[in-house]
C-alpha cells in the first residue's frame, strides 16, 4: 500500500458538514463580503438563498449569477431581496400583480457573468419559464 497520507474520516465530516444544509433555506446578506463561491455551492447543494440587498444588485450579484444559471438554477430581484433557488425549484410568481409596481424582476446575465441590459434586470414581465430565468 502506498502512504497517500489521506484521512478519509476527516473527508467525511467535511462531506456530512456540507451536506447538512441540503434542501434549507438560507438567509443572508448580498454585500459583496461573502465569497461569490460560497453562494454558488450553497445553491449546489440544493439550499435556495433568500439575500437581503445591501449595495448595486448587478455589481454584487454578476460574481456568481451567471454559475448559478448554468447549473439551471434561478434568480429573481424581490422587493429588495435576491432570490436563488437551485435546479429543479422554481420560482412561481403567479400570485404577484404589476399593479403594486414592486413585482419581481428576473436577473439576467451574460456569458461573462456580467448582467445585461444596463441595469441587469429583466422588466419584470410574468413570464416565468425557467429558460428566460
């Protein structure tokens, strides 16, 4: 046997740690302090982030929107909040109404990962197929 040096106990708490929050939803703050990463896996996971907006939505979230669609996942701008849900969650808007003019808006970006359109917002129409998410 080779000497690899690998503790495949501690390989399985990390695995069992990161796994843990599968499936939750996770509350936080979209301020840029949190690595753009840490976003990303946690939607890889299967968590969908509720992000309270502190700062440009289009320079805060452009890091990592573009990973999160690419794995099929969703982004919506919610009255000051992003919402991220991961493949196989949608976000159904059915029950907003554009008469209180604080609907949703989906994120959009491009392949660079930075947004489009300027302001990175897609008007917020009711159209809610995952392909324009």
């Amino acid at each position: 046997m080779s000497d690899w040096g690998l503790d495949l106990r501690d390989a399985e708490a990390k695995m069992d740690e990161a796994f843990a929050a599968a499936g939750d939803v996770v509350l936080g703050v979209l301020d840029g302090t949190t690595d753009p990463e840490e976003w990303v896996r946690s939607v890889d996971y299967g968590n969908t982030l509720v992000l309270s907006i502190a700062g440009d939505l289009n320079e805060l979230a452009a890091p990592f929107a573009r990973d999160v669609k690419d794995m099929d996942g969703e982004l919506m701008h919610f009255r000051g909040f992003l919402v991220v849900t991961p493949p196989g969650v949608s976000i159904d808007t059915d029950r907003l109404s554009d008469s209180d003019g604080d609907g949703e808006e989906r994120v959009e970006s491009d392949e660079s990962g930075e947004t489009d359109g300027g302001d990175g917002i897609d008007g917020g129409d009711d159209e809610t197929d995952g392909d324009d998410a």
